[in-house]
C-alpha cells in the first residue's frame, strides 16, 4: 500500500489560525521496515504552486505513532508567512497618487485607501508532497531512502484564527479508512463574495457609525467574482441623493482602482481592502463631496459582473458633532479575519501626559574661565533628558449587544491604532500623519447584554507606544 493521506483540513480556504492537521499511512512500510518517518515538503507562495517545478520551503519528518500513522500540526509553520497589511498595496492611491514600493512613491497607509487595495502579506498559498521513509538494509551500505510520494490539495490560507466557539464542519469517517478522507475545518463560505448573505471579513454589525472624517477600510475574501462596489448616499428623509456611487473593480489597464485588471490566481488578488469609510470617499469621489452636508447614512453593497448581489449590504450612519465638544478618536485594529475593524469613541475621553526623566547635579560656579562667576541659571538638581507618555482614557457611546460582543475582538487584537482624521495634506504626507500606534492598557472585558444591564457603555483606555524624547542637556 503506498502512501495515502487519510486526513486533511476540509475546506480549500482556511484561517490560518487554526490546527492545519494532516494524518498519513503507509501500512505496508511501517510493519516491515525500520526507522520509519514519514516526510513534508511545504511548498508556502503567493502564487499557485507547481510542486514539480518548485523548491520546498521546508522539509519536515515525523516518526509513526503507536497507531502506525504520522500526524501532523503544520499551523505553527504556516502563520509565520502570513502577516497584517499595514501599507497600501501596488498601485493602490490616495487622494489619487498611485503606490509606486519600487520608486518609493505613493506610500500610504491601508486604512486612507481612495477605492481598493490588495493586500500584501495576508494570503498564501500552500501545498505539501508527502513521502515515506525508511532505512534499506537489502543494500550495502545501507541507505535511507523516500519512497511513494503523494501530493495534497493546494490550500489558499489566510491571517486569520479561530475561537474556542466557532463550528467546526467534520466529514464523517469510515473506520476502515478505505480512501477516505477523514477532515474537519471551519466553513468560511459566509467570508466569501458569492451570495447576498455574505459578509466583509468583519465580525462587526452592518450597520456602522463615522463621521464625515473618519478613515477605515473592509476586507473582502475574493472568488474571481467582484466586479464593482455600488454607494448609495441617502438625506435624513431616507431620500437618495443623486445616482449611486459605482467603485469599479475590474477593467482598469495598470491598476487604475488599485484592484485588477482582469482576474487573476495571484494572492495578492484573493483579497482587497475596500475604502469603506467618509473619508476614504472624500479623498477621490466628487459627488460624495458635492452631497456631504446632506448625506445622513450611505449603503454599500458589492455585485458580480452579472449585476447580482454577491454581499449583503452594510450601512453607514454619519455621526454628528457632540453637542458637549467631545473630540472624536478613532481606533483601527487587527480583527478575527486579519482585515481591520474600526470604531469611533465620540463621548469624553481623558488625556494623561506621564513623564520619566534622567537628573544630574550640576554645579552653579564657573570653575573653568578666566574669572570665577556664579550663574544664577545654574545648580541644583537639573534634568538631562525627560521623556513623556501618553494614555488617553475613552468612552463608548450606548451601544448595541452585537457591538458588545464585538468589542471582545478588540481586547484580544494584537494590532491597535489611533487612526486620525481627513487632513489637506500634501500627497506625499500619509506615511506619517494618519497611524499612532497604541497599545490597550485595558486588561480586563466584561460583556454586557440588555437582560444584565438595561443600557450598554465601555470604557477602554490606550497608551501611545512611541515615546516623546525632549532635548537632551
């Protein structure tokens, strides 16, 4: 019996966080032959994979267990090549200056995206070609030697994880294990354009609230079928204004939207990022900027080149000004699905400026010139070098349960930032004005739901990572 895989992850698309278990056998070798392990070449690209003209990432082995199979977890080794996209990608713009990473132009942060952008480090592809080893003592000097290779399916993986209460799918097994193949993984067909039952990869409600200011963008998993974006601007009257914004994907020579040209099986082009959010809208859509002191909500829906819906539709109410003079601060982190989540803390926040310096004795004569002289200015205890920190202490409005639950995302994600506001910046200031890295201080969630707590409000509170260092002394 050759070598066979009797367990694979189930669905061709998968998170990567998640066990990425393969099981094989090869009965007839591990009976009657010793030193026995079974072999991984993994083949890790953005591309799709030819694993006859390939080179292996990496080569792994392992020995049989006591039910004479090898098992293998290859999750540890797979989320180490698949990471968050912080920058736009090629040819993504804003404020229609186009990404250019070979002549350092362009350069901006995904979340002020004007129309799309695909992503960079977030989707792999990945195939694995098993074999079975074992020690020949039939020659001399005896060799190891690989035998039956066998290779699996090619997988499309993503940064992406699972939690402990996500539905896992499982194929029913045979006992015998006559061909079949034993898997189990999580159905991420929701995350997948296709239907308009599908979603953005965001665990987030689809009814969002910015402000005409606010930046931000949604993931979307693609299956070569998105076609365009459609925006509807609507009045407090729930009157549409003007025609529907149409956000072409497709058909655009050199990657005019910062999409494609045609659908391609480049990774790059599984997933985008789409400029979800006012601000996005106002850095390249006139008739968004014509309509912006009527606008009250928008919808955003995606379609197919066949005008079907592929998505549902979400909706975005603008917020208005705080009557009490709140300032608005916005947060984006890294969610479940590796895209990025956003939500603006309008109510009171609180600004803490701590400060750490170094201190020295400094003595108040002139010793070392040709008079001696005190210097009122001088002496005492002086400080060398003072650096600050900042926390900023924020409040929810009242939010919903599914905004409660959602907020669960945000304690847990490793990636958090303040996301600042619509700028008249110059085109090639982004890298530097829009993204403050910050890090939760807030260590503890209780969920709240209506039942337990009639109304729902958080308070979450952020330092800035990056120090302030004053001038030295």
């Amino acid at each position: 019996m050759a070598t066979s895989i009797i367990q694979s992850p189930a669905y061709a698309t998968m998170p990567i966080g998640q066990d990425v278990i393969f099981t094989l056998r090869n009965n007839i070798i591990v009976s009657n032959e010793i030193k026995v392990k079974f072999v991984a070449n993994v083949y890790i690209s953005i591309n799709p994979i030819n694993i006859a003209n390939s080179t292996p990432t990496g080569t792994f082995k392992i020995t049989p267990n006591n039910a004479g199979v090898g098992i293998f977890d290859f999750r540890p080794i797979l989320e180490s090549f698949v990471n968050s996209d912080n920058l736009g990608g090629n040819g993504s713009k804003y404020k229609g200056t186009p990404t250019s990473f070979g002549s350092g132009t362009g350069v901006h942060p995904v979340h002020i995206t004007d129309k799309y952008s695909r992503n960079q480090f977030a989707v792999r592809y990945m195939a694995i070609e098993f074999s079975t080893q074992y020690l020949n003592t039939a020659v001399t000097p005896n060799v190891t030697i690989n035998v039956d290779p066998i290779n699996s399916s090619q997988f499309l993986i993503y940064n992406g994880y699972l939690t402990h209460s996500d539905p896992l799918t499982y194929n029913t097994p045979n006992i015998g294990f006559p061909g079949n193949n034993f898997s189990y993984g999580f159905d991420n067909s929701l995350f997948t354009t296709g239907t308009s039952n599908s979603k953005f990869l965001t665990n987030a409600s689809t009814t969002q609230y910015a402000t005409i200011n606010d930046y931000g963008t949604v993931g979307i998993l693609n299956t070569a079928n998105l076609s365009y974006i459609s925006v509807s601007l609507y009045d407090d009257t729930g009157s549409q204004l003007g025609s529907s914004i149409v956000v072409e994907a497709t058909g655009f020579s050199g990657f005019n939207n910062g999409a494609f040209f045609g659908w391609n099986s480049n990774g790059s082009e599984q997933l985008f990022y789409f400029g979800f959010y006012p601000a996005n809208l106002r850095n390249w859509s006139s008739a968004f900027q014509g309509f912006l002191p009527n606008i009250s909500y928008y919808t955003v829906t995606a379609f197919d080149l066949n005008d079907d819906v592929i998505t549902k539709t979400y909706r975005v109410n603008i917020l208005c000004p705080n009557l009490k003079g709140f300032k608005p601060i916005r947060l984006g982190w890294l969610n479940q699905w590796g895209a990025w989540d956003y939500y603006t803390f309008n109510m009171k926040s609180t600004r803490t400026i701590q400060t750490k310096g170094t201190t020295y004795q400094q003595q108040s004569k002139n010793w070392n010139a040709p008079l001696y002289r005190i210097d009122s200015f001088k002496g005492g205890k002086k400080t060398l070098r003072v650096n600050a920190t900042e926390k900023i202490k924020m409040n929810t409005d009242f939010v919903s349960e599914e905004e409660s639950a959602w907020f669960e995302e945000l304690i847990n994600s490793p990636e958090v930032y303040i996301i600042e506001g619509y700028q008249n910046d110059a085109l090639n200031s982004a890298l530097n004005n829009y993204v403050i890295p910050v890090r939760l201080t807030t260590s503890s969630f209780t969920e709240k739901t209506i039942a337990n707590d009639k109304v729902m409000q958080y308070t979450f509170e952020v330092e800035k990572t990056k120090t302030l260092r004053t001038q030295s002394v």
